[in-house]
C-alpha cells in the first residue's frame, strides 16, 4: 500500500525568510493531487522536505508514520523530480541518466523508461545538455513514472514542454497511475482552463 503522507505544524525558514509558517496537513495514499501556488509561495520547499532534500525548521514530515529526514528506508520510496529533470549533469547521456536513476530506485522499471523516452522522442544517447528545455523536461516527466517509487512528486516539471507534449505527459501519467495506483503530487502555479465542452 502506498504510504500515506502527514506534515505537522511544518516550519521552514531561510535566514530571515519564512518560506513555510505552521503548515499541517494528511494525504491518503494512491491518489493524484495538485499543489498549485504562485510562485514564492512555498511549493519547492515543500516538496523538498518531503524528499528529505532539506531538513524543516520545526515540525515533522513524516511519510507512513515516519519522519523523512534521515530515513534511508523511507528516502529510497520517495522520487522528486524538478524542473530540470532531476539531478543530472550536461556531460551525461540519457541513457546513463537512466542508468543512474536505475541504482538509485529499488522500483525502477526500465522497460517503461523505454517506451516513455521513445514517446518523447528522446534517443538514450543523446548527450543531455543537448537536449532543449522541453526535451530535458520530458526526460524528467519520463523519469518519475518510471521509478514506480511509492510517492512521485513533480515540481514545475513540464512548464517547457509544449501543449502536446504536456496532454502526452497527463495521459502517460494517469495510464501508469491505473497500472500501479501510488501516490503522485503535482506542483504547478498554472491553472489551465476548461474548455466549455468538458475537454
């Protein structure tokens, strides 16, 4: 079961900066949710502390009853992906960015990365820096599914991927989420509107 997310009185501050001030809240596991805000509102700090890339001030985070910070265990079920595609170097090729988040993912399903970087079309040896904005977007969309990590988080991921790449990116997204129901959260400061037709 995917595991189910809790933040107590959560306080992050930087210096004099409070980027988060007293935040509580309780996400049930297996569910599609959006984090939406303007920018400097708080969104990537948030997520951070989830992923255990920065320690909260005072408070807890905790993912399954479990403090996150610190926790290998816990860490290693838990895939943030940010706006550039995760933590990879221009010197690295796509498929050793692959291979690299294969290590680091106890879930990895490298057949799906496949068919996802090919959806995309994104050659795996292809040099990453080489890559447009909306390209290393895509790999960092295509990364996160395939981690099959129990709690998925993107950040701003696919704001430069363009429109049709993005309806590909939700449609992949939900196909994977009815495949192997976990937990997904998406940051966003754009909210798109409803077409009158329901589209």
């Amino acid at each position: 079961m995917t595991p189910a997310i809790e933040v107590r009185d959560l306080h992050v501050s930087y210096g004099e900066v409070v980027a988060i001030d007293g935040l509580t809240f309780s996400l049930a596991g297996d569910k599609i949710y959006g984090l939406i805000g303007r920018n400097g509102s708080g969104k990537t700090t948030l997520l951070s502390v989830l992923a255990a890339f920065r320690q909260a001030s005072s408070g807890s985070a905790l993912i399954d009853g479990r403090q996150v910070f610190e926790d290998g265990d816990v860490t290693s079920r838990v895939c943030l992906i940010r706006g550039t595609g995760d933590t990879l170097e221009d010197s690295d090729k796509v498929g050793e960015a692959l291979s690299f988040a294969e290590r680091m993912r106890p879930n990895w399903n490298s057949d799906r990365a496949a068919e996802l970087i090919d959806a995309f079309g994104i050659s795996p040896g292809v040099k990453i820096g080489a890559l447009s904005r909306g390209q290393r977007a895509a790999l960092g969309v295509s990364l996160g599914p395939a981690s099959r990590a129990p709690v998925t988080m993107f950040d701003e991921t696919y704001l430069g991927m363009d429109a049709p790449s993005r309806e590909m990116f939700y449609d992949e997204l939900l196909a994977d989420f009815m495949s192997v129901p976990r937990t997904f959260i998406i940051s966003s400061h754009l909210i798109v509107p409803v077409r009158s037709d329901g589209a």
